[in-house]
C-alpha cells in the first residue's frame, strides 16, 4: 500500500482499487501509469487490490479523509464492486478507469463524462440476487462469455473467435420473454440479453438507443436464424446494423423483465458466468452517480 501523506485539509483523497489479475495481469501497467500521474500532480491517494478489502464499508470508515474512489478494471471488476458495496449508500465520488479486457461500460459512460446510473437486478430460478451495471443475458451471448471466460487470452480477437465456437456448439431453444407484463414466446431462440449499456462483446453495438440513466432496460432477442446467417448478423451488431433484420431481431424496451427458457442455460451478467439458469427476473436495484475518469479534470 502506498500512501502520499496529505499536505492540506479539505483537498481530495482518492483510495484507487485496483483488479491486479483483470486483462490476464496486463492491468498492472495501467495502474502503473495511473499512480505516476498521482505522483507528478501530487494528488492524494491511498492504492489497495480490490482483492484485498473483504469490507469496503469498513475500509472507508477507518478511512473518512477519502472523498473519491477510483476503480481501475474492466466490466467484471465493475461488477464485483457493485455486488460487493450499497453504492448508493456511498458519500464518496466514483470514477471509473479502463484497465481490463471488457470495457463496454465505460464506452457508454465515456461520452456523457458522467450519470445517475440505473444499476440492475436480476433474480435467478435459485433465488440468488445477482447485480449487473452493463447488462446480463441468457443463451449464446453467455455461452460464449463462458469460452471467454476460460480462455488464456481475453481480448476482441479471442471474443470474436469463441463466437465461432458457440455457433458450432449452441443449440437454440423456446424463449418466454415478458416484459411489463406482457408475454411473447420465441422458438428457435439464440439469446435473449437484458442491456443497460450500449455495448457488449468487447464493443458491438447492442442496443443503439439504450440509455443508463433512464428507468428501462432495452432486452435484445435473437431468434429463428440459421447459424450461417447468424455469423453475418454479430459483425452487423459491431454497427448497430441488425436492428433493422426485424424477422430476426427484437428490441424492447421496458421496466420489468422476465425471461424463461425451456433448458437449463448458460447466464451472463456484465461478462461474468453463471450455470444451470431457466428463469431471471430484472428489475432496478438502484441509482448511482458515476464518474468516468479523466485525468485532466483532476488538475
């Protein structure tokens, strides 16, 4: 732990958290860089592994001169911290660095410089409560998060290539998906992904108009599709292009989501992977101010 000792009262104190394994331990050099710029501006920091703070609530108590936090990682780093902390119960600022393998979030977030953020829950067919910030989702997408997941390499090229590996292995089956009530069934379904962001899959182009600060969540359903034309459709999702194959792709927008899926599935949410799920149930969790971290604004 490194600690700059403070030279006045009432100016900033950052606790920057870091992921050291996010980005196969590549992230190691972004925090690197990241504390260099502290150093040389003489900002105030305290630097920790986010592996390391079992009780973030009680980190930050012994802690009051903290007034910032800065969480340095990718979308799974993000949703650790979510699932681990009430953020909104939170008085500190959050702002949020790119430093991991998967960063749709923050190419949401980046734009808008900051948001009130609608962060999601989702309850499973286990009764587990799981939260997620960028988006989640049942079926192919989460398939190929698993491969991903398992794979030495995580990057836009491995992502693109165990998509071609979960179109082999995939086999489609009946979605329920229900949004605000109202109930649609589809046969011959690939997936069903629930987004708050823009992004997923290392920068396709989910859903256009999704907006995280709003009070709905866009849900993205493809289904009776063949896989030779499925291929063509994920590079079309790289450019938002497959909201216009409407005989393929569904979105729709709404408050109260659940999905059903005739076989147990694989469920992703923000990249991470869970198995064995046949219903979620998502609604919003809570609201949150989130910052994307600029190092000019900090000067």
């Amino acid at each position: 732990m490194f600690i700059l000792p403070r030279i006045k009262e009432g100016i900033p104190m950052f606790l920057i958290l870091h992921n050291p394994l996010s980005s196969n331990m590549r992230s190691r050099h972004k925090t690197k860089k990241i504390v260099r710029y502290f150093k040389k501006n003489n900002l105030l920091f305290i630097i920790r592994s986010s592996l390391k703070i079992n009780d973030l609530n009680a980190y930050l108590a012994k802690h009051p001169d903290i007034t910032d936090i800065l969480l340095l990682g990718g979308d799974g780093s993000i949703n650790y911290f979510i699932n681990s902390i009430e953020t909104d119960q939170l008085s500190q600022n959050i702002y949020l660095a790119k430093s991991g393998s998967g960063n749709d979030f923050l190419r949401t977030l980046k734009p808008l410089k900051k948001a009130n953020v609608t962060i999601g829950n989702a309850k499973t067919n286990h009764n587990t409560h799981i939260r997620f910030i960028n988006g989640c989702g049942l079926g192919f997408d989460a398939l190929v998060c698993y491969y991903v997941d398992n794979d030495f390499k995580k990057n836009k090229i491995s992502y693109f290539l165990n998509v071609f590996r979960a179109i082999i292995h995939y086999k489609p089956q009946t979605f329920t998906v229900i949004v605000d009530g109202k109930e649609k069934v589809y046969h011959n379904t690939f997936f069903a992904a629930v987004q708050n962001g823009r992004f997923f899959g290392g920068g396709m182009k989910a859903t256009p108009d999704a907006n995280i600060e709003d009070d709905q969540f866009d849900v993205l359903i493809i289904h009776n599709i063949k896989k030779w034309m499925l291929q063509v459709l994920m590079i079309s999702i790289y450019f938002g292009w497959h909201k216009h194959l409407k005989k393929y792709v569904d979105i729709i927008k709404g408050k109260d989501i659940i999905i059903q899926t005739e076989k147990p599935s694989y469920f992703q949410f923000d990249g991470e992977v869970a198995s064995e799920i046949t219903e979620i149930h998502i609604n919003a969790h809570s609201k949150r101010v989130f910052h994307a971290f600029h190092k000019q604004s900090l000067k």
